[in-house]
C-alpha cells in the first residue's frame, strides 16, 4: 500500500501518482498542483471517488466533462464546481438526480426549473425546503410532494 508520504515525495511523478490513485483515490490530494491539474489523472480518480474533486485545480473545476464525472458519482460534491459550472443545467440536473437535497447550490433560476426540482424531489422529497413556495404550488411539484 502506498503512503501518503511516498506520495509526497514522488508529488511529480505521474506514473507513481497513477498507481498510487489507483489504490487509493485520495492520496491525489498530495499530489503536485501541476499534476491535480491533469485532467487526464484527475478523471482517473474522480472515476474511483467522486468527491476527489476537491482537490482537482480550479481550471477542473471548471471543465464540465471533470465535474459532470464527479457529480454522477458523488453528487454533493457540486459543491466544488465553479460558480459557472454550479449554473448549469445540465450540471445541477445530474447532481441532484444523485442527491436531491444539492438543490441547494442551485442558481436562483435553477432553483425555479421545473425539472431541477422534479428530479431533486424525486430523489428526497426533503430537498422541498430549498425550494421556492411558489414553485411547490405548481401542480406537477404539488403531485411530486403529496405522493407517498
């Protein structure tokens, strides 16, 4: 098993860091900030551990393909998304379909979009709190949140 300090030293070393995520997704935190922005090895690990997108760079945080991976698997890590990529439909959509109560790092005009809250509620009926009243009030959601 690989280290965190071995990881340390060999920050630079793709190869070594391609292994040692391979093993463990996690140690991609110590990797160097030129290698957390690869995204060739950034995705590799993002596939094994979604929420690894925290230590991706902020130019991955803001590639769509990157975060769409980290969202389908782990979906509250929407979270570390640029604000531009937290916007988008297509984003937020796939975050929430993994874990509806992400509805609340919804844009506010996301936050109104029939099928955001559709597929947020449909995963947990509690991501209704974040959800405008007037929103709830539209019949489709009203049939959403009365459903046992």
């Amino acid at each position: 098993m690989i280290s965190k300090e071995e990881v340390i030293e060999n920050s630079n070393n793709k190869e070594f860091i391609l292994k040692a995520i391979e093993e463990t997704p996690i140690l991609i935190e110590f990797a160097s900030d030129e290698l957390r922005d690869d995204k060739e090895l950034m995705l590799e690990a993002i596939k094994r551990n979604g929420e690894v997108l925290e230590f991706a760079s902020d130019r991955l945080k803001n590639d769509k393909e990157v975060v769409l991976t980290a969202v389908k698997e782990v979906g509250w890590v929407v979270c570390y998304a640029s604000e531009k990529l937290k916007a988008d439909k297509e984003v937020l959509l796939e975050a929430v379909k993994n874990k509806g109560i992400i509805v609340k790092y919804a844009s506010e005009r996301l936050l109104r979009d029939n099928d955001i809250i559709i597929e947020a509620l449909k995963q947990n009926k509690k991501a209704a709190i974040f959800i405008p009243k007037e929103c709830r009030e539209r019949e489709e959601i009203k049939a959403i949140l009365e459903e046992e």
